[in-house]
C-alpha cells in the first residue's frame, strides 16, 4: 500500500510534527469549505469550530483559488466568522524553501479528502492538544 494511503501513518506524521514543532501549518479553502458561496444554507460550523480550536497551535493560510482582487472581501468574512488566518495563499514567513506550491502540514478543503483531514485535526486535538488547554 501507498504508505499515506494509511489512516495510521497520514495521522502519525502529523501528530509527529505537532510534537515536533508544537505548532502546524493549517491550510484551508475557503468558498464550501467555511464560507457559503453558493448559497446552499450550508453552515460549515463543523470546520470553522475546529480552525478555531487550533488558534494558538497552528499558523493559518487561506489557500483559494480566489484572485488578489477578492482578497479585501475574503478577510471581512473571515473576520466576520472569527476565523484566524495569517495569510492568504502565501507560505508562513519561517519556511525556509519557497516553490510555487504553499507548504502546509495540512489542508482543509471540500475537494480535497476533507472529511479525512477534519477527522486528523480532531482527533489530534482531542487526543494531544485539549491537554496543552
């Protein structure tokens, strides 16, 4: 098997950074991730409850497909839902290579195995970081 096919092993890399740097790089979309943009009365509280969970346990990029004339917009909703982000589709200033994708320990997106990486952060928080609380 693909090794990060793996549940266990996908989980375990991540817990091994948390442990590591005591603090991840948390990626998430925007638009069906954590914003209704289609206007189907979705909540997404789930996610957005989880993101701010990991507040001070993680650096936030808000990876869209959004153009920079959006950008304006993208921060008032999440300032309007009390979601942290510390940039929006650039790298964490502390990462030491630069390419032309974002590094992330992890990304929250609705196309991208969302319903995985949710459980990872949950479970990571609930096993490791609700102690640090």
């Amino acid at each position: 098997m693909d090794e990060y096919l793996d549940k266990e092993k996908s989980y375990n890399r991540l817990k091994n950074e948390f442990n590591l740097y005591k603090k991840l790089i948390i990626a998430y979309d925007l638009d069906s991730t954590v914003f209704d943009y289609h206007h189907t009365n979705a909540s997404y509280e789930m996610v957005k409850n989880l993101i701010r969970k990991y507040r001070k346990y993680a650096y936030f990029i808000v990876f869209t497909s959004s153009e920079p004339d959006r950008y304006e917009e993208i921060k008032e909703i999440l300032k309007k839902e009390n979601l942290p982000y510390d940039s929006i589709n650039e790298d964490a200033p502390f990462i030491p290579f630069k390419g032309r994708k974002v590094y992330y320990n992890i990304l929250l997106d609705d196309r991208a195995g969302l319903n995985q990486t949710y459980n990872e952060l949950l479970r990571l928080y609930n096993e490791i970081i609700i102690n640090l609380e």
